[in-house]
C-alpha cells in the first residue's frame, strides 16, 4: 500500500509541475520589517489576465489557523489598471480599492509606496495618497504583523475572475523594478533604514526567488524568471520552453545615468521625476479579497522529492481552501 502511494504521489507530482505550459516569477526579502514606509520604481506587466504585484507579505499568512495579514498594489485588465487590498483575518477577507489613475502604468515608471504605522495604512502613487486606513484595519495589522512584513513582487496568469482573459500568445511580458527601500518608523517620523539598486547584475544579499505554484495554479515561479538588466530587477511571465529575461529592456527617465543605479530622489519618501499617475481616487470596498494570493516561503535552491511530495500535498489544500469563494 505504501509504494502504491507513494507511485501514485509522484504521478501526480510529474503530471502537476509539467502542466503549466506558462512560467512566473516572485521576487522578495528574506527579512521582514515592522512599522515604516516600503517603496519601489515600478513599470508593471501589460497584457490582459496578467496579474502584477508589489505587495507587503507576513510570512507564513497562508498557514492553517494563523492571521492573514497582506497589502497589496495589482496591476490588473488589459487596461492596466491598479488595484489596492487589505487582506486580512482568518479566516482571511479581502478589503480593496480602485484608484482612478491617470497614466498607464505599464507604459511608465511611477514610485509605490506603503505607510504603515500603528495608526494607518496608507497606499501612494508619486508621493500623492491614493488610500489611507485607519481603525479596525490598521488595529488588525498592528496586533497580528507584530514580526513584520517582508517585500515582495510578482507576475502571473489569472483569468476571468480576477486579473483578465489571459493568452499565452502575449508572452514574454515584463514587470521591472528600478528601486526598493524602506525608512523606519517611531516618533512620528520616518528615517530611512536602506534602498536597494538593482544595477549589480545579480541578486542582492538578503534577496530571495520564488519556486511556488503561483495563485491561480496556472503558472509555477521560476528563479530563471528572476533577472537584472539596465539597471532594473525583470519579472518575466513566459511559456515554460523560453524562460529567462534575455532581451527585456526599460529605461526610467527619472534614473539620471539611463541605466538604474541612484535613481533620482529628493529625500527618503519621494521620487522626482517622471510623470504624476494620480488622477483622483475611489472609495475603498470591502468584498473581493484581491489575490489572496501567497503560497508559503521556500528557498530558491535544490529541493528533494520527499519535500516536493510535501509541497504539492500542502499546495493543493491551500489553493482549495484559498480559492474556493472565487
């Protein structure tokens, strides 16, 4: 009976990791970080049905009888809309927004940024708040993230009920990231802690790649999706037979030297340059719960098939019970 499960385990392990004819990507910090502003210079992924994120994450969230806690900015349609979410609970409920933005922004660079203090939450585009929470919100985060959230990035495949009608014929599309930073919180003030270029050519210390089946279990991250040109981290969505971010180039404007590097900042909590997204911005709702959408933390190196076992046994409990409401 044992070899018997065990052969039909790894059946249904070789037939799962080759299913997906598409391939993702998941970039994040190894620490996490407690009360501060998380910023990035961000040009999203175009396309319909491609999902692409910057989302603050507590490790571990997706863990059977433990607080969710996640905020998230998505890129979402073939209009490459922005999304906001506040997912938390547990079980878990999505609280989101719809910002009406001005800019396209998969076509340009434009800095995101979290607040979060022990008073509010606040999503900003280009220095200009789109969406503050404060009350049982911000108590939420305050009492359940108390080890911190880490930075994290992704691209994807979603469908029809969240992200867009996706067509691998689109591929290979692109999230970049020009910057990452935090400044620290207390006393009213922030101070910046570190900001991370992503102009070495490799990944930087205390920086991980994701290996996971992304959320709606149409794509598996891949670490070759994880590369760095002009200056730039590339997320790359591609099919599974061309992975890789060879011949993926952006340039931000606001970079003085064209090719990443210092950025252009005026101080730890704004960029300058480039064009303002803020147009105006729509009420926050509480209903669709975004992407709910993290699987569990795992290193980007070799993993056994005993541990592979496990990660697809624990995966598919997961996504059960994560998507069924959609």
């Amino acid at each position: 009976m044992k070899t018997l499960c065990i052969s039909t385990l790894l059946a249904i392990t070789s037939v799962t990791m080759g299913a997906h004819a598409v391939s993702s990507a998941e970039f994040y910090t190894s620490q996490s970080y407690t009360y501060g502003r998380f910023e990035a210079r961000i040009r999203f992924a175009p396309g319909d049905g491609v999902v692409s994120s910057f989302f603050l994450w507590k490790n571990g969230s997706e863990t059977a009888g433990t607080f969710w806690n996640e905020l998230d900015f998505e890129k979402l349609g073939a209009d490459c809309h922005l999304q906001t979410n506040a997912i938390y609970g547990n079980p878990s409920a999505g609280h989101t927004g719809t910002p009406a933005l001005s800019a396209n922004l998969c076509d340009e660079f434009h800095t995101y940024t979290y607040e979060w203090t022990p008073d509010y939450i606040s999503w900003q585009v280009d220095g200009a708040e789109i969406r503050r929470e404060t009350g049982d919100t911000a108590l939420a985060f305050a009492q359940n993230a108390t080890a911190g959230m880490q930075f994290r990035f992704n691209v994807w495949p979603g469908d029809a009920s969240f992200g867009g009608n996706f067509d691998p014929a689109i591929l290979p599309v692109y999230e970049y990231v020009n910057w990452a930073q935090y400044s620290s919180y207390s006393n009213g003030s922030f101070s910046l802690s570190w900001r991370q270029d992503f102009s070495t050519g490799s990944i930087p210390s205390g920086w991980l790649t994701g290996n996971w089946s992304s959320p709606k279990n149409l794509s598996t991250h891949s670490p070759q999706n994880v590369g760095f040109g002009n200056g730039n981290l590339i997320l790359a969505l591609t099919a599974d037979n061309a992975l890789g971010t060879a011949g993926a180039v952006a340039v931000d404007p606001s970079d003085a030297s064209g090719t990443g590097g210092a950025g252009n900042t005026s101080d730890a909590g704004e960029s300058t340059g480039g064009t303002s997204a803020v147009a105006s911005s729509s009420a926050n709702t509480a209903g669709d719960d975004g992407c709910g959408c993290r699987v569990p933390q795992h290193s980007s190196t070799g993993t056994s098939a005993l541990a592979w076992l496990g990660l697809l046994a624990g995966t598919a409990l997961r996504y059960r019970r994560r998507h069924s409401p959609r």
